[in-house]
C-alpha cells in the first residue's frame, strides 16, 4: 500500500504539495549519501509545501486559539533556528515534528512541559526549596508520578504568518562519523560528513492553562507562563540547544 501511494504521488508535482509531513514520507527517492541532490530537492519541497499549506492552516490555527478559552498565551519568536523531534526515525536519519493533520511546525506541549520542570528544578529552586522536585509548589505545576499537576503544557502552534519561512535547510557536519558509528578511535584524519535537515524560525503561541478558573488559578497559571518563557529563553527547546538552537524571546 506504501508504493502504492508514493506511485499515485509521484505524479503530482512537488511544487503543488501542501503537506510537508507527506512530502518527507512518501516523496523520498533512493539517497546515495547524506547531501545528495535528491535529498536537498526533497527538503527544499517540504519548506515550500509548509508555506502552501498556509491559507487552510490559518482557519485551523484561529478555531485551536479560540478553544483554548482561558488559558494564558504568550508569543515567542525564535532567536535562531530551532529543531523539535531530531530524534524522530525517519529513513532521513534526521527528523522533524509537524503537525499530523497540517504537516507544520508545531512544539509539543510535553516538550514545553519537561524543559520548564527542568529549568525549574535547576535555576528556581535554589531560591527557594518549594520549587525543587517533591516541593511544594513544583508538585502543583507539574505533579509527581502518580498526578499529572494542575497546569495544562498545550503544544505550542506556529502563527500563520510565520509559515512562508518557517523551514528552511539547514546542515549539521560530524567530523567524527567513523567513531560514532563503528567505535573507531577519533582522530582528525576522519573526514567530516556534511547532512542537511529542515530547522525551523517563526513565532510560536505558548499557551498553559489550570482547571481552577479562579483569581488563585490564574495565579498558577501565570507563574507557570513566566517559568515558560524563562525557560525556552535561557535554555531553548528541542535539539542542539547547546549550539544555540532552539531558544525563543518574547514577541
């Protein structure tokens, strides 16, 4: 059924592909290496279908930011490039999450949600010992093993807007490929092996949100938004953070 469908797509031009989720998946062709042309042909498809699929994901975006009623949002735009789901298996090797239905970027609410907790841990809680794992107030923004807290991560959606842009090739070169995949000794005679990948820029719409919809409530909620968006400032979100990727500032 898989060739099936890369047959039946093949004869649909890659220009006119609104979906760079099933561009990525059912457009690949037989790689040689890692930077061939295929492969940048294939990529550079997938960032032109994210910006197609704008005008029906703007209708999708604006009924989501209607049905998240109370919670608290906040814009952020990326600093640099970001990179969510590296680790994604894809016969890519190197991975990308989108949106199931839209194929765009989207950062997961579980993503947002890990971060903070570490962050929190980490920075916060040597101020005050509430905010350190099994404290007080780190139990209520993000619960223990048997409760899942009183704060609601939501997956963070790309603005509209952003989609003309939002995916770009981008390339990553291990200079130690032999080591890494056969356990050679790294020396700087081993050839350094350029591969592409899609990372994102944009603005994305952070939104959290509490079951008590109380003035208490939102006082949770408003401390966990500003863990938030300390947090992705200051550490960033996804893949290759030590290099930079993956922070967002206010918008």
């Amino acid at each position: 059924m898989v060739e099936a469908r890369r047959e039946a797509l093949n004869s649909v031009p890659l220009s006119s592909a609104a979906h760079a989720g099933v561009v990525l998946d059912y457009y690949i062709e037989r790689f040689g290496d890692q930077n061939n042309e295929a492969r940048q042909r294939v990529l550079g498809a997938a960032a032109t279908a994210a910006s197609n699929s704008k005008t029906l994901y703007e209708k999708a975006f604006r009924r989501w930011e209607k049905s998240l009623g109370s919670a608290l949002t906040a814009r952020l735009k990326t600093e640099g490039r970001l990179i969510a789901g590296l680790g994604i298996e894809t016969v890519l090797e190197t991975g990308l999450r989108l949106h199931h239905t839209y194929g765009t970027p989207i950062i997961p609410g579980s993503s947002i949600k890990g971060v903070a907790a570490h962050y929190c841990a980490e920075v916060w809680a040597p101020r005050d010992p509430q905010f350190q794992p099994g404290g007080a107030i780190y139990k209520t923004l993000f619960g223990e093993l048997e409760d899942k807290g009183f704060i609601t991560f939501h997956d963070a959606w790309i603005i509209p807007a952003a989609l003309t842009t939002a995916l770009s090739p981008d390339v990553m070169t291990p200079h130690y490929g032999n080591y890494y995949m056969n356990g050679a000794a790294p020396v700087d005679t081993m050839n350094p092996n350029p591969v592409a990948f899609l990372s994102v820029k944009g603005i994305f719409l952070i939104a959290v949100e509490t079951e008590d919809k109380s003035p208490a409530g939102k006082q949770w909620a408003e401390l966990a938004l500003k863990l938030c968006r300390e947090a992705l400032k200051e550490w960033g979100v996804g893949g290759k953070t030590r290099a930079g990727y993956g922070r967002l500032v206010g918008y």
